[in-house]
C-alpha cells in the first residue's frame, strides 16, 4: 500500500512531540529529511517489533539480498543498498513502543518497482516473527 498521507503521519507525530520519547522526536526531523518523492512513491507496513528490532531486521534483509555493502544513517532511520540493479531504500520509523512503520522504495532504471519493495516488506516482516 502506498503512503500519500505519509506527511500527515509525521504532522500527528509532531503533535505528540511532547512525549518523552527520542524516536518520536527524530521521527518529525525526519520529515524535513525525506523527499516528496520518496513519500509518494514508498510503500509502508507495521512491524510488530520495536525500533532497534527493525532496524536490524531490515539491515540483515539488505545485506543478505546485497553484494555491495548497505548505506545506513540510524540517527535519520534510513537504509539503502543496491540489490541485482534496484536500489532499495528503507526508512524505519517509531510508531508506538512496540511498534514500527518501515516504508520502502525500490527503484531500477528510474523507473519505481513496486513489486520489489512489497516483496522486501514482507521479507522483513517474516524475519521478524
């Protein structure tokens, strides 16, 4: 599914920026981080697994799939790695304590390949469970 509201989430996350929460707080910086093209074309699911959890789950699906090293920034939640030619790119993001959004694009000759980007979400999510 894609994430046209992906900068509505962030909105309600700025909201909750009071709460004592550090993942909450880079969540909206992220914002400014992210393209309008990345948010438009990614696709998003909810992991049932904290940050750290999905980071590393998403981490070790890049490496397992890429022969070049992974590109990782965890302070901005952002993964990338080339894999047979498509460069995927990961953002993991905080939704609740246990709960995280990972929204993936994958993109090969300029063109959006949806079907590899669900494909690697829910590679992620089986090794999570």
């Amino acid at each position: 599914m894609k994430i046209k509201h992906f900068n509505l989430g962030l909105a309600l996350l700025a909201s909750a920026a009071m709460a004592p929460s550090c993942h909450i707080a880079a969540a909206v910086g992220l914002g400014v981080v992210i393209s309008q093209e990345f948010s438009e074309n990614a696709h998003s699911l909810r992991m049932p697994a904290n940050y750290e959890q999905t980071w590393e789950a998403t981490k070790q699906t890049l490496q397992s799939q890429s022969l070049d090293p992974i590109k990782t920034d965890s302070e901005k939640g952002l993964l990338e790695a080339h894999v047979q030619g498509t460069r995927i790119t990961c953002q993991v993001t905080a939704h609740e304590s246990n709960e995280t959004v990972l929204a993936v694009t994958a993109k090969s000759l300029g063109r959006y390949e949806n079907d590899t980007a669900q494909d690697f979400l829910f590679r992620v999510r089986r090794r999570l469970e």
